[in-house]
C-alpha cells in the first residue's frame, strides 16, 4: 500500500502554507497528497447557527478541504489530490492519520524573524505522539524561500535548494533520523550539514585542566571524530551528497536555530518513551520547533 503525503488543514493561512509545502513534496517523492481536515463538533446550537448567509459552521468546515484540494491540485498539476474530511479531536486524529502517511504536515503561526514560529497546543501534542515524521511549516512560507538567492540577490525557486541541516548527538545516534536527512539532501539535490553540539566535560571546567589549552584541543577533536564516525556509513550510502560537518561547543538548539536561517529543511529526532506518563519531547526539539527559520521536521526514534 502506497503511503500519501497528509498535511492537516484548518483554513487558516498557515495550513495553507502547509499545504503547499506538502505538494511540493509530494511532487518530489512521486505521492500523493491526501488534505485532511478534522472538525472538532461545537454544541448543537453553535453548530448549526449560520456563519455567512445560511451556510452552518458544519457546511463550511466541509467546504475547507474540497476547494483547497482544488486550487492546489490546479498549482501542482502531476500530483494526484484527495481530500478528506473527519470528524473528533484534532490531535488524536491528526495522530491516527500519521499512522498511514509518508509525512504528516502541520502548519505554525509566525511571530517575527527573531521569534520564529509558534507551534500550538494540537501540534505540540502531535508531534509528541506520532508514529511518523511530522513537519512544521510556518506561515507565509513559499517555495523561494528553501532555495538559495539568485544574481539579483533575491531567493528563486529557479536556484539550488539551500542545505539540509541535521541535528545529530554523537552520544544517542539512530540510523532512522540520519537516513531521513541524507534522503532528504539528495531529493533536493543539496548539501547536508550535520549539526553537533557540545558542552566541556565536568573534568575539564571543574579540575585541574581549566586552563590548559592542549587538553581542550583535544576535547574538540575528539567530538570532531565522533561526528565523522556517526556519519561514515551514510557518505558511503549517499555518495552525490555533500556533507559539511559542524563540531560546536555550546548549545545544540542555539546552533540548529541559527543555521536554520540559512537551511531548506531542519531535521532533529525524537526518541519515543513509552511510560505512564505520556509522551515527551525533548529540549532541544522543542526550542528547534518554536524558534526555527525553516521547515522543522520531527522525526520519532526508539
């Protein structure tokens, strides 16, 4: 059974940014695009009270998905446009859907250049229990904006895409995370950057080699190893990708939020825990996915 591209749509302009995100994707990985809608029934008075002239709040979530499958499957004539439309909580059916997608595809509110984007409480709860690869694509994102400026300066989606980023940690690596990334950089036909960063072991701050300039070069190289170490399978996998490795101490969040300003697609994981407690996602992907410049792609790992 082929899998499809799902992107959940709500009607406002970050859906719909989402949206054309996830043609653009679906065109390139050859799927189709399945548009999901979920209606959250209000009360039946509410529900049924008129919105414009005599169309009800149920008529007019219904109207969502079937018209904007038409208007993208009209602006992304090769790939094959459904849509659905379902009824329940939001996030538990966006969760249930991701189930049978490729990627599930998830819009967030802008704030600024400097803030980011928001990530609401629908795709925080998502995000945190899906199955699947999800993406967070920002409002107002168009298709120049993941390519690099052409000779007038200005992004053109006539241009190469710019790098993929990942953010990799040497010490809890996964295989699925790593492979989406490179997957992702050969598609587009870019460079990857792995991301690593790093804090000084408690040794070296806290003991007798605080100031020792050897001891700390050799800190750095070491980290520099680990990161060629983690990603020798995947060159040798994925030859035609260009691989920039960064070795950083510092935050890992601080460092992914600052390259996402110059990256197409951001990759970070997140390691799936199955407790009691419910699920859990971690710092550095939460910062990632609310201070990003880039599409943020979550992928979920064991």
């Amino acid at each position: 059974m082929s899998r499809t591209i799902t992107v959940g749509l709500d009607g406002s302009p970050e859906s719909r940014a989402a949206a054309e995100w996830a043609a653009r994707e679906a065109a390139q990985r050859r799927l189709p695009l399945k548009i999901l809608h979920v209606w959250e029934p209000a009360p039946e008075p509410i529900e049924q009270a008129p919105q414009l002239g005599v169309e009800t709040r149920q008529d007019w979530s219904e109207k969502i998905p079937r018209e904007t499958a038409e208007g993208v499957g009209l602006r992304h004539p090769g790939v094959e446009v459904t849509s659905e439309h379902l009824t329940g909580h939001p996030s538990k059916v966006l969760g249930e859907a991701a189930k049978e997608a490729e990627l599930l595809v998830l819009g967030s509110r802008g704030l600024s250049g400097i803030g980011g984007f928001l990530v609401g409480s629908v795709g925080l709860a998502v995000v945190a229990r899906a199955e699947r690869p999800v993406v967070l694509v920002r409002a107002g994102e168009q298709a120049a904006d993941e390519h690099e400026k052409d000779a007038a300066g200005i992004p053109s989606a006539a241009t190469r895409y710019r790098p993929v980023v990942l953010g990799l940690d040497t010490g809890h690596l996964d295989a699925t995370v790593i492979d989406f990334a490179f997957d992702a950089a050969a598609r587009r036909g870019t460079a990857l950057r792995a991301l690593h960063g790093w804090h000084l072991p408690s040794w070296f701050v806290y003991g007798r080699g605080a100031g020792d300039v050897y001891r700390y070069d050799e800190v750095v190289r070491s980290q520099a190893r680990a990161l060629t170490d983690a990603l020798r399978l995947w060159r040798d996998k994925y030859p035609s990708v260009e691989v920039v490795e960064v070795s950083r101490s510092g935050g890992a969040a601080a460092h992914l939020i600052d390259a996402s300003r110059q990256a197409s697609l951001v990759v970070v994981g997140r390691r799936v825990r199955r407790s009691p407690f419910g699920a859990h996602i971690g710092p550095v992907t939460h910062a990632v996915l609310h201070h990003a410049a880039a599409p943020v792609v979550v992928v979920p790992h064991d």
